[in-house]
C-alpha cells in the first residue's frame, strides 16, 4: 500500500510541475507577443506625448522581463542545461563506449 501512495505523491509532483511548466509557456508566450507590440509601437510613436509613452514602455519591457525571468527561475531552479543526473548519464555512456572500444581493442 506504501507504493502506491508513493506512486501517487509521484504523480501528483509531476502534475505540479507539469502545470508549472505549461503556465511559464503561456507567459512566455504573452511575454512574446507584448515585446513585439511595444517594439512597434516605439517604432511608430510620434507627437508631443512621444517621450511619455517611449519611458511607459520601456518601463513595461523591464519589469515584464524581470518577471518573465524570475518565473523561470522558480520553474527551471533545479534543471540547468546540465545538470548532475546529466553528467553522470553521459559519463557512465563514455565509460561503456570505452570499455566495448577496449575489448573490441583486445579480441584483434
């Protein structure tokens, strides 16, 4: 019965972090789509307002990026692009190669 219920905290963490995941998408996304709105809106802005809205967006592209960029620290805080368990896997995969190298090596 103890496995099952670790099956299930499993589950349930992987759900998590799958939801953690799919919402960081969505934001970035969204995080996408408003840069290249204000990217063009910078490019067209004129009048006598032009400074007012061209701080107003720059405003807004920094602390959306800081967001944006927090968000994926709390998504990805534990997965770098090479992590420990990666290291490891690749390691033990070159140790494998060199060992059927070394008895390919030994049986000419």
């Amino acid at each position: 019965m103890s496995t099952t219920f670790k099956d299930k905290q499993r589950r349930d963490a992987a759900m998590k972090s799958l939801r953690r995941l799919k919402l960081f998408y969505v934001h970035f996304v969204g995080y996408i789509v408003l840069v290249s709105l204000i990217l063009y809106n910078l490019y067209i802005v004129q009048g006598e307002y032009k400074d007012n809205i061209i701080a107003l967006n720059i405003i807004t592209l920094v602390l959306w990026t800081m967001f944006i960029s927090l968000h994926a620290w709390r998504v990805f805080k534990g997965r770098l692009l090479f992590s420990k368990r990666w290291e490891e896997k690749k390691m033990s995969t070159y140790l494998s190669q060199n060992e059927t190298t070394e008895k390919a090596e030994k049986q000419e």
